[in-house]
C-alpha cells in the first residue's frame, strides 16, 4: 500500500480522445514530508509518518518544532500515519509528489464528510413519512422503538434515530486516477471524494483486488491547436469505427460461408 495527503479542491470534467466525457475530482497534492519511520524492532509495526502544509514556527509547539527539526523541514499542519509498505523504503526528509500514483491507478480516498447538525430520521437515515391523512398523527416520528412481545421492551443499540449527520471520517472506494502531475501538484480522480473545497483527503491504494486499470487518453489543449486535438479525436473515433466495420464485415462473410456449406450438404 502507499499513500499521500491533498486538499479537495473541487470538481470538473475531462474529454478522451475517444469523446467521452469523465467528471474528475481535482486534489491539490503539494508536497509531503516523512517526518518519521516506524519499524517493527522499534514500534512494533511498519509504518511512516507524512506531514503536510507548512506552519509559522511562532503558531507551532516546541515539540512540534523538534519533530520537524529531525526532518529537516518546517512545522506541518496535518500530521497523518499510514501503513504503507510500499514506501518503507523512504528515508527521514524526503518528498512524496503527486507523480506517487499513475493513470490507471484505483485508489480509495479518505475525508470528513460535511457536517449537516441534528437531523430526523426521516432525513438521516431514509425513513418512510407515514399516512398524512385520516389524522394518523404520524408523520415523520420515529416509530415503535421497542416491543414488549418481541425484544421485552428493550431498545437495541444501533437503532435508528434522530441525531448528528455527518462531520464523520468516511472513504470512497474503488476511485480511479485519471491524471497526476507532479509539477503543478494535482490528482484527478474520476467520481467525487468525501468532504467540503479545501478539506484535507488522503489518497491510498485500493483495498479492493483490482490494483490498477486500462489509463484513458485524455485530450490536451497545451503544446498544440484545439483543431490538432479535435483531429486526433476524430481520427481515433473514425480508426474504431473502422475497426468495428471490418469485424461485423467479418461476422457476415463467416455466416454467408457457413450457409453456403449448410445448401452444399443438403
């Protein structure tokens, strides 16, 4: 596994050369600092420490400042560990880029979801209203919460009710990288990530079997005409179309064959 700490920073969409539109998330990914390794000889586990966005020395702690000192860099913002033994291979001081994940790479993403304060069940948890009419009197209640001939009255943890939504750490899975550039700083992920513009995420690999899947070609406006773009798209859509052609023409002399052969044995 390996990891890296961004910024939500909104969303937008891409064009393929093939015309096919993709909604990406943009994840400003500056870059991270290993402010600490931990082995198992001496913590009993694998795992590095990556701090992230620089603070004034006068807004950190003493013990902040010596942390980062051992680094050699400045006192970090966000401060996060991650189990990542891809990259135990990473000394004290150095830099993590965006670049650490490629085109194709299937990712989970990791953030605070927005906070929403007290709603009902109803809102919070996909409740059905009630009858609205021949005064049922519920409406958007609760319900029975507990039985006296079925559980003897008690209420089960976990049930159902009005309270705090969200505000909770929650992970996207199965999210796939569509572009990453080091230079500029972003990730774009395709689909959308947990939490609010500005929200700080974390980026690892999936949990999930499929590791990495086929890269789509985007369409790119730097270096080149818009109409050179376009003409590499029409070219790649007419060179499919093309191909799709000569396959069903292929399907067609096959069963022409076949039926001329079925007359043949009769």
């Amino acid at each position: 596994m390996k990891g890296i700490l961004g910024r939500k920073a909104g969303m937008t969409q891409v064009f393929t050369l093939d015309g096919n539109l993709i909604p990406v998330t943009v994840i400003e990914v500056q870059p991270n600092v290993v402010l600490q390794k931990k082995t198992t000889e001496t913590d009993g586990y694998d795992a590095i420490q990556l701090g992230y966005e620089d603070v004034k020395e006068q807004r950190a702690t003493k013990a902040a400042i010596g942390h980062a000192k051992k680094a050699n860099t400045a006192p970090k913002k966000y401060i996060r560990e991650l189990r990542a033994d891809e990259m135990m291979d990473l000394e004290v001081g150095s830099e993590v880029k965006a670049d650490l994940f490629a085109p194709g790479d299937v990712v989970d993403v990791t953030g605070t979801s927005k906070g929403k304060g007290f709603m009902g069940q109803i809102v919070r948890n996909n409740g059905t209203i009630g009858p609205k009419s021949h005064g049922s009197g519920h409406h958007r209640h609760v319900g029975s919460l507990a039985t006296n001939g079925r559980n003897n009255g008690v209420v089960n943890k976990g049930l159902v009710l009005p309270g705090q939504e969200g505000g909770y750490t929650t992970t996207n899975q199965n999210l796939v990288v569509v572009k990453s550039n080091a230079e500029e700083g972003y990730i774009l992920v395709k689909g959308n990530v947990p939490g609010p513009k500005k929200g700080l995420v974390i980026i690892k690999s999936t949990v999930k079997p499929v590791k990495q899947v086929k890269a789509e070609t985007l369409i790119s406006y730097t270096g080149g005409s818009v109409e050179e773009e376009l003409e590499k798209a029409t070219a790649a859509i007419n060179e499919q179309l093309a191909a799709e052609a000569a396959e069903k023409e292929k399907l067609e002399a096959a069963k022409k064959k076949a039926a001329s052969e079925a007359r043949k044995n009769k």
